[in-house]
C-alpha cells in the first residue's frame, strides 16, 4: 500500500493534468545507512507522486555525490524541486515533505511547472532589489497546518529571484538544528542565520524581514 490514498491520487492526478506545463525534477538525496530516519518514505512519496503525471520525474542521489556537493545539498533526505536548469537547487525540503508540508510539496511543483510566479508591485519591487546570496530557512512540523503558507511564501521568493534560496526545514527530524536558532515553536523562520520570526506571515509582511536582512549583509 502506498503512502498517498487512492482519493488522493485521483484527485492530484485530475490536478496535475489542469495546472502542469512544463516538467519538473524532483532530486532527492538520500543516505544508505539508518542514520536516516525517512530517506525510503521521502523517495516513495516522490515516485508515487510522479506515477501520476508523465511530467514529474524523479531521481535519487546519494548524500557523499558529487550532485549534492555542487548544489550545496549537506542533509539527508533533502528533496530539491527544479526545472533542472534556472532553479537550480533552491527550492528545498529537508526532511520528510510529509503531514501539512506534502501540500507544500504538490503547490511547488505545480509552480515550477508553470515556471512563474505572481506578486503584487510592492513584494516584486523588493525582490528584485536582491542582488546578493539569501537564505530563508522555514522550521516545521507535520502538525502545524499554518506552516505551509511560510514554505510557500519562501518557495515562491526562491523561484522568482536566483540570489535567494528557500528552505523547509522538518524540526522534529533535526533538533540540533532547531536548537540552535531556539525553535519553540513553529513557523520560525531564519534568515542568513541573521534575522528571525516566527509566524506565517503574508508576503507584503514576510518580504520585509528578507529586506532587513539583505540590508545588514551590505
């Protein structure tokens, strides 16, 4: 039995088939040994995923390959949502995409097949002011049901602008990660290990932190 219902097939298959345009990778990196936790139920997600639209196309790495050193890829399982060209590898989950982020998951890859995304003027006017390396980190859990807003919120910003990379982070999988930033509770959002939030903000408010921390990296 697989991960995703049969009702639930049914209905992305139908909403694959009105929203996809374009293909879209899903790179997944993986670790052999048991020191990763949810690195088999990441790849099966993805491949169950790409069963239902010929548009989706999965491939597997391992953690020590030379694919991860070159996008930068430092944990296992990490699920990189591309076009394999222009995106690059900043679109990110670390961690299992499961509970409320598997949402995330199927919204990015809908985007990324359109290959845009909208914003009003003034989100847009910020963005494309970006012109160094910014990273959002999203720290989340599977319960929370207003975390996936902030992956995609941070998702979109890395699709639009090639300087930032957005990253959902699964907390519970990495608590020495989590630890480090003092994640209580979640969304909390990092960024450039600099600035931090916690909340699903809306983008006109969000895009206001990733200009506070693009201002003090100048």
């Amino acid at each position: 039995m697989g991960l995703i219902s049969e009702e639930d097939k049914k209905y992305l298959t139908e909403e694959f088939e009105k929203n996809m345009k374009e293909e879209v990778k899903l790179y997944i990196f993986t670790v052999k040994d048991n020191s990763c936790r949810y690195c088999k139920e990441t790849v099966e997600i993805s491949k169950e995923l790409a069963s239902l639209s010929d548009l989706i196309e999965v491939k597997e790495f391992d953690l020590s390959s030379e694919e991860a050193k070159k996008m930068g890829i430092e944990h296992a399982p990490t699920t990189v949502v591309t076009d394999g060209d222009k995106y690059g590898s900043r679109i990110r989950y670390v961690g299992i995409p499961a509970g409320y982020e598997f949402s995330s998951l199927v919204e990015d890859i809908m985007s990324v097949s359109k290959r845009k995304v909208d914003f009003d003027s003034h989100v847009k006017e910020h963005l494309d002011e970006i012109d160094k390396p910014i990273r959002i980190q999203v720290f989340v859990t599977p319960t929370c049901p207003y975390c996936p807003r902030a992956v995609r919120v941070a998702h979109k910003f890395a699709q639009y602008n090639n300087n930032i990379t957005g990253e959902m982070i699964e907390a519970i999988e990495f608590p020495d990660w989590a630890d480090k930033f003092g994640v209580s509770s979640v969304p909390h959002i990092v960024i450039n290990e600099d600035v931090q939030f916690v909340g699903a903000y809306p983008e006109e408010n969000f895009i206001e932190f990733v200009m506070e921390a693009y201002n003090k990296s100048k």
